[in-house]
C-alpha cells in the first residue's frame, strides 16, 4: 500500500475494498452510499465487499448532467442521507465528477470519497477536487472545487476495461509527461504497445505530478492552468462529438487537442521543431488522426469562447516551450486557430 498526501487528504494505491474498510474504522460517519453506473456495478462492484446502499446512474457523458444530480440527491434524500453521511464514488470521471458535485451541495455539502475504476480517473480526474457537469453542452460548465476526504486508486478495476478505454485514459498520462517530466516523457515513446506500459509506477507518477501542481495552485488562478493543455481544443472536439452519431472518449478528443495545440505552441511559444515532430508522431501512431469537415470549425470555436480560462473574450492556451516546460495565458486570434484545424 503507497500513501500520497494532498492538503487536506490522501491517496491510497493499493486494495481500494480493505484500504477503504480500514479507513472507516478511523470514521464516524452516520451512513454510507455508493454510486455506481451500469457498468461499474456490473463489472467493479463485485470485486468490493460492503454492505451500503447503492445509487445507480446511467453510463456515459451523456447523462452528465443536472437531470442525473436530481436523481443521485433525491435518492439521498429518500434513503435519509444526512450531513454525517459518506458517498463513496466507483467508477471512472463522470461518477466522480458528477458525485463529487453532488455531494459537496447536498444539504451544503457531505464528504465524498474517490474511488477510480478508468485509467483517465486514476491519473487525472479523481485528485485535485474539481468537480462539476456538463451544461448546454459546454464540458464541467457548472461544477466547483472540493476536495475528497480521500481517493483509493485500485488497478485491478482497469482489466475490467475495454482497450479503447484504456487508450482514452493514456491521453492524459502523456499530457502529464508533456508538462512536467521529459524523461516520463523519453519511456513513452519508446513502446511499441500501451499495454506495455509499468502502470502502477506511472499512475503514481502521474498523480505525483498534478500533485505538486494542484497543491502550489488548488484554485487554477496560476500554474493549474498547466494541465489544461490540450484541453481548449479538445474539450471543443468533445462536446462537438457528441452531437455526431460518432462520439469521442475525453482521452481522444484530448489527444487531437495535443497534436492542435503542439502546432500552437511551436508557432507561439517556442516548441522546437523536433519535439512537435516526436509529439505529433507519437500521437498519430496511438491515436490516429481526427478527419473535421471545415464547416465544424464555427461550431468548434463556439465551444471554446466558452473555456473557462478564457479572459475578456479572448481564447487562452496553454502551450509548451519544450517538453517538460510550459507557458499559461497565451491567447491566440481564432484566424490562427482555424489555421491549425485545417492542418
């Protein structure tokens, strides 16, 4: 069992079921809850062994919304949660993004516990307390910032998923790389095969990273904004997917946003030209590549005037000056954008 401390929490790898029992003894909590969707009760919840009350949503970023935070609070509510009770979150980023929010405004608030079943989860989407859903298609448009009271990070649930899953999740690994740690970075590249990756040395890797990140800058007033890149743009193709018969996993969406957003940051913050070349090139070879017909661009741009990064109307990037360096607060003109789109 590893320990990671945050601020006012820690994150455990390890056991998720004895770690977590063993957390509770040291709690008093007046009840407990899990939420689950259809696919982590079916495939993750036989693996735990509690006897607490479950809350089951639909799967999928589709019901990310304020419509299922009614059905997860008035399930609370029926089953007389109080302001002494726990949710305890299975499953991948929208069950901890979605119960997260849900339970810092029941009743004004309930501890939550993380508990990541997808790659994505585990390296990204459970630690730093940001919490939200989607709203008029705009990705975590309403949401907040709590902490859970603590995140038990499992790999045993990742056999439960899928490849193409397990790909989406890698896209955030890579971008944790791309920030902050060139020789993660120099490992990455030299697989042939994701599924070759050590994961329980780079998961805890990459939690390690947005650690030191979110800890220097809990609220993303500052260098937070670090983990956003590829996140502008790809958060665009995201929620313009979804209105295809075509969606994107977060992961894909976000990979396209890195190859988009390399070209920016060699054009506008110094990138070499053989690092956007080994970047686009790593990223094609997992990825592939997204074909957008030109009348998407308007959409696209659409989706990120309404970034929440953005300042004065002014789209905000955050781009590398090499790999494993990174600069906040560029805003480009959306002329430039559509450039890149089109290449």
């Amino acid at each position: 069992m590893k320990e990671l401390k945050a601020d006012t929490y820690s994150i455990f790898l390890g056991d998720a079921c004895d770690t977590l029992n063993r957390w509770l003894e040291n709690k008093n909590y007046a009840s407990c809850f899990l939420l689950v969707d259809e696919n982590t009760h079916r495939y993750c919840l036989t693996k735990l062994d509690f006897d607490f009350p479950v809350i089951e949503i639909k799967a999928g970023e589709a019901h990310k919304n304020i419509r299922t935070c009614q059905e997860i609070w008035s399930s609370l509510f029926d089953q007389k949660a109080d302001r002494k009770s726990l949710l305890i979150n299975l499953g991948g980023g929208v069950i901890g993004d979605m119960g997260g929010f849900c339970a810092a405004t029941f009743k004004r608030g309930i501890d939550f516990v993380q508990m990541p079943t997808t790659l994505l989860a585990q390296v990204d989407a459970s630690v730093g307390g940001k919490l939200g859903i989607d709203f008029q298609s705009i990705k975590n448009g309403i949401g907040v910032f709590k902490n859970p009271a603590a995140v038990f990070v499992d790999t045993s649930f990742l056999k439960t998923l899928p490849e193409r899953e397990l790909r989406s999740g890698f896209a955030e690994l890579i971008k944790h790389a791309l920030i902050a740690d060139p020789p993660l970075w120099k490992a990455l590249i030299k697989m042939e095969n994701l599924s070759q990756f050590p994961i329980e040395k780079w998961i805890s890797r990459a939690i390690e990273i947005k650690l030191e990140i979110v800890l220097s800058d809990p609220f993303e007033k500052n260098i937070r904004k670090a983990l956003n890149f590829g996140h502008t743009i790809g958060h665009a193709v995201e929620s313009w997917s979804w209105q295809t018969d075509q969606p994107l996993l977060h992961g894909e969406a976000i990979a396209f946003g890195m190859m988009c957003e390399a070209r920016l940051s060699h054009l506008r913050g110094g990138l070499p030209d053989f690092q956007l070349e080994e970047i686009l090139r790593f990223l094609k070879k997992h990825f592939g590549e997204i074909s957008l017909s030109e009348n998407a661009f308007e959409d696209l741009l659409a989706f990120m005037r309404q970034d929440k990064k953005n300042e004065q109307g002014a789209i905000n990037f955050t781009l590398l000056s090499s790999i494993g360096s990174f600069v906040i607060d560029q805003f480009c003109e959306e002329s430039l954008i559509l450039e890149i789109l089109k290449e």
